[in-house]
C-alpha cells in the first residue's frame, strides 16, 4: 500500500515506519523541511506546512492517510502558552490533511488519526468504553473533541476514519515513561498521589500493531480505544516497575508537590481514568502485552 504519514518522525511514527517498511509498504513522511532528509528504498519525504508547499502533488494514489502530528503533552508544564501550542499544533495540521485529501482526485480509502483517552475526562470511579459518548470538561478533553471534530471531515469525502484514542503509551526513551521511572533509577520511587488512581496504558508495540489492525479491519471506524484490556493503580503500576527495574518502591510523591511542580498537567497522573479496548478486542485484536509486567520486562530487558 501507498501510506502518507503525518507525524512520522515522532516516538510512534518512528516505530510505525520501521514496522510499515519491514512489511514492503510505499510510505510518504510529511514535513515541514525536506533538505536534510534522504529518501530510500520506499520511503519519501513529502514538504507541507509552510507557505506555498503543495504536498497534494506528491500524494496521489495514496491508499491510508495517517495523522500523528501534534506537539507532544508530555515535554513540558503546561502554561497557557503551551497549552495553546498543543491545541494549535494538532488543530493545524489536520485542517491540512483534510485539505491535502480535498485536492486529491483519488481519494484515500482510510484516514487513520491520532487521538487519546484525555477525550473522556477523568474519574475514579467510572469505566469509559468506545460507546461512552459524553467528552470530559478540562482541557486535553476539550482538545481531544476539536481536534476528532477537524478529522471527521473526512468522512464527507467517504474517507473512512479510525481515532485512536491512545492511553499512556510506554517506551524506554520517550513519552510519560521515562519521567515516572527516573525516581526509582535513582532508588527515590514511590506511590505517586492516593495510589488509587487508575492509569490506562499500552506498550508501544501495541500502539504500531493496533494502528496496522485498524487499517486491515476495513469495518473498524469512529473511535477506537488504545489501551491494555487491564489498566491498573498507580500504587500497582510503581510496584511493578520497581521489581521490573530491581528498585525499591517506598518514597511517596505527594499530590500537592506535583500540582506545584507541574501545574495543570498533574491531572494526567494524579487523577486517572479505567479505559477499556472494546473495540479492538470485539474485531479480535490479540494484545502482544496486555499485562504490565510482561510489557515493562520487555521494555528494561
């Protein structure tokens, strides 16, 4: 297939282009400046985003479109100023992708695009599933529902479209896992809040695999979550990662120390969410690790 990607050079993209090459597919990496990249064997560069760039011409014939871009929530305290980065990024860059698919007289057959669990908001005692409607009220919920809202016009050109509703996506070197295992590196880990919250997850190589799931499963469209079939609390998570990493889990990290030390961004770990992958798991998606142990162990291996 003949797949463009938005966002590709992100901790996801990487993995999902290296996944998508070893698989012999034709892949169109959008961004922003092509003078220092190199082409190679099924594998482009497409410029947009800048004036005057018109990606549309490189991207006929294309079979799935997948739009990943976005700044990351995860690099820094979320100030006003960020926060409007982080909406503005995502909101860009799909406007853009729905005007690249207007222009191209071949439409693709799929429009894959990123999303996350910060759609339905928090809570300690709820269960939230792909028919949980109502979007949570805070602001990665309020931006999860404008930035679905941009992607689903696709389907008014009978694009079919997947949001991937990503929990805590865990990787060795990027994302939220990094920042909560450097206290226990450092022999300084413990639980994080009351403990109790609960954190959806997923390993990387479910996030890749789920992505290419989806595109195969031609009847999957709207929403669709990406997490572990079994989310656990943050006291269960810091235990788990304290004996995957041979580390002790005894020094707690109070609430109130962490909305000092990142502000509105602490709702992330702090407050928690169970969400549940119905979807994948009704088309038979089989999870290479659903449980965390088995997910962290291969992650420090």
């Amino acid at each position: 297939m003949r797949i463009a990607i938005a966002g590709g050079t992100g901790f996801v993209g990487n993995a999902l282009v290296k996944k998508l090459l070893e698989k012999k597919h034709e892949i169109f990496i959008l961004t922003r400046d092509i003078s220092n990249k190199q082409h190679s064997k099924n594998l482009y560069y497409v410029q947009w985003l800048n004036d005057d760039d018109s990606p549309e011409d490189n991207l006929e014939s294309i079979d799935v479109f997948i739009n990943l871009a976005g700044e990351s929530i995860n690099s820094g305290r979320w100030t006003e100023e960020r926060k409007k980065r982080i909406l503005n990024s995502r909101i860009t860059a799909t406007k853009e992708v729905i005007r690249i698919i207007s222009r191209l007289e071949e439409k693709p057959y799929t429009l894959i695009n990123a999303s996350a669990v910060g759609y339905y908001g928090t809570s300690k005692v709820e269960t939230f599933t792909e028919a949980s409607r109502k979007s949570g009220t805070d602001f990665l919920a309020e931006t999860v529902r404008r930035w679905e809202e941009e992607a689903s016009k696709a389907e008014e050109f009978e694009v079919r479209t997947v949001f991937c509703r990503f929990g805590i996506i865990l990787e060795k070197n990027d994302g939220a896992l990094p920042r909560i295992a450097l206290p226990y590196k450092l022999f300084a880990g413990g639980t994080v809040g009351t403990g109790s919250q609960l954190v959806s997850w997923i390993h990387l190589g479910d996030a890749v695999n789920g992505i290419l799931f989806c595109i195969e499963q031609e009847q999957l469209q709207g929403p669709v979550n990406f997490t572990s079939p079994y989310p656990v609390t943050m006291k269960e998570f810091g235990q788990i990662l304290g004996e995957v990493l041979n580390r002790p889990h005894w020094i707690p990290a109070p609430g109130f120390a962490l909305k000092i030390a990142l502000g509105e961004m602490s709702t992330l770990v702090l407050e928690g969410q169970k969400v549940l992958p119905e979807k994948l798991q009704s088309f038979g998606y089989e999870f290479l690790y659903p449980d965390l142990k088995a997910a962290l162990s291969d992650i420090y291996q």
